[in-house]
C-alpha cells in the first residue's frame, strides 16, 4: 500500500477528496515522512508507514522541508501531532 493510500485510508478518505497540507493549509498532494525512509536503518516499514509519520503537504511545503530545511523534524513531528488530535477518527495512533 502507498503511503497516499495508508493516508487517506486512515482518515477515511476518497483519493479524489480535498485534503489540506498540514503546514499551511494549501492543497495537500504528497505525503511526507517525517523521519525519512532513508533514515530509518533498522525500522520496519510498517513503522515507516504508521499514520504519525505521515504527513500530507502541499507541493512548496514538501520542497521546502527537503531542499531548504525550512523545518526541523521535531516541528514537524508537533504540527503533525497537533493536527491528528485534532482530526483523529478515533483509530489507534
């Protein structure tokens, strides 16, 4: 399963739906990690792709976290945490 798809599925989404970037609220149309796939070592990918390391961007939120580090992960990890309190379905996270 996508990353897109392990995404909307926990919000219970259609892939067509509008979904805002968590960072600044502009359409969000990729999922970023935010600790890196890369940087997992030893993780699994079922850690990877666990619903509190997926974030939904917009297409400059995702270039600025990548080619300007414009955010640290650690803020990251917190607008994403404040946003699944906020919009949790109640699941598990």
């Amino acid at each position: 399963m996508s990353s897109r798809s392990t995404y909307m599925d926990y919000f219970d989404l259609s892939h067509d739906e509008y979904v805002p970037c968590e960072i600044c609220g502009a359409r969000g149309i990729q999922v970023h990690h935010i600790s890196y796939r890369s940087h997992h070592g030893k993780k699994t990918l079922k850690e990877q792709e666990d619903i509190t390391n997926l974030m939904m961007v917009c297409y400059k939120c995702h270039k600025d976290i990548h080619d300007h580090n414009k955010y640290r992960r650690i803020d990251l990890q917190e607008i994403h945490d404040v946003f699944l309190r906020i919009n949790c379905p109640c699941k598990d996270i």
